[in-house]
C-alpha cells in the first residue's frame, strides 16, 4: 500500500525518508492532491530504464508501420547507408 502523505510533512525530512523503500515510494499531496513522488534509486533506474524501453518500441513501431507502408529496404542499401553515415561523421 503506497505511502501518502502532505508536503507539509517535509518538515521533518528523516521521517519521510526512513519510509521510502525498494518498490514502495511516498506520494506528497498538496492541498490534497497528488504533487510529488520520493523513490528508492534502484526503483528509479528499473523507471528510467522501462521508459526507455517504450520509446525504443514506439520507434520500432514506427520503423515497421513505414517499411509496410513505402516498402522495405534490403540489407545492402541498409549496410551501404550506414558505411555512408560513419564516413559523414569521420
């Protein structure tokens, strides 16, 4: 069960802290309302890692809805377009 608690509650920091635990964040509310989070930094990594795993899969979403849509390329223009780019940035 989350913890929740005001923002208010700030005030004596340590308190807030010693309840925060892996898989377990406390939700700050002003004037009743949901305003902060504060997580374990192992649960904000396994966030920032899933984040980045939805955006890699929007991409290559996108990739697949667009080589249905204008056709797909084989894997020799794709090879020599990537030598192209290496050469670009060397």
């Amino acid at each position: 069960m989350p913890t929740i608690a005001p923002v208010s509650d700030l005030r004596n920091y340590g308190s807030i802290l010693e309840k925060v635990t892996k898989g377990s964040p406390v939700y700050l509310t002003r004037n009743g309302h949901g305003a902060y989070s504060i997580r374990d930094m192992e649960d904000e990594d396994n966030f920032q890692k899933a984040e980045a795993m939805i955006r890699l899969f929007c991409e290559l979403n996108a990739g697949i809805r667009s080589a249905e849509e204008n056709g797909w390329v084989s894997e020799e223009e794709m090879r020599a377009y990537l030598r192209n780019m290496r050469n670009e940035v060397q």
